[in-house]
C-alpha cells in the first residue's frame, strides 16, 4: 500500500552521486524527451547500485520483463509502474513549462 511516503529501496546514494559525477556526455540532461531517456536513467540507477536486473524488479515491486522493457524505452510502458520504479530507486521526476 502507497501511503504516500517517499520510500527508497535503492540506499547506496553515495554510490549513485558519484556514478552520476561520471556521466558520459551523451547521457540525456535532466530533461526527459523521451521514453528511451527515462530508460537511461532508471538503468544507471540500478547499476550503480549494484543490483541485477532480477534483484532491482524484485524490490521494486514490478516484473523483470516490465523493468527490462523499461530500461530499454519502450513507448507503451505504463505510467504508473514507472512512477513506481523511480520513487523506489530514488530518482524525481518532475515537470515544468517550457521556456523557449
């Protein structure tokens, strides 16, 4: 059950800041355009942390397949399982109007 606290399952934070510091410059920016751009980051995530692919669906409450697909980008992943998988390793995503 979501009672809407902000729970983390991914806590090698360290980890992940200093995988982040390390981003290669054709890593997608902290603006999102498109699925393949979320799937990058929920990927590196699960990387820094350590976890394999199995580990990181497991604790994130979702199936493999669904993770892997994600990761790659699919189109047609569902929205709420992926707010799901970013809440729990630890990554926002947050939306602002564009200015041009």
């Amino acid at each position: 059950m979501d009672d809407g606290r902000r729970v983390s399952y991914f806590p090698d934070r360290e980890k992940i800041m200093a995988e982040r510091a390390n981003t290669p410059a054709d890593f997608p920016s902290g603006i999102i355009r498109t699925p393949k751009d979320i799937g990058q980051w929920v990927r590196r995530a699960r990387k820094a942390s350590g976890k394999t692919l199995a580990e990181a669906a497991a604790l994130t409450g979702v199936g493999v397949r669904f993770l892997h697909e994600l990761e790659h980008g699919k189109q047609t992943a569902s929205l709420g399982k992926t707010l799901l998988v970013l809440q729990r390793m630890g990554l926002v995503l947050a939306i602002s109007e564009r200015r041009e």
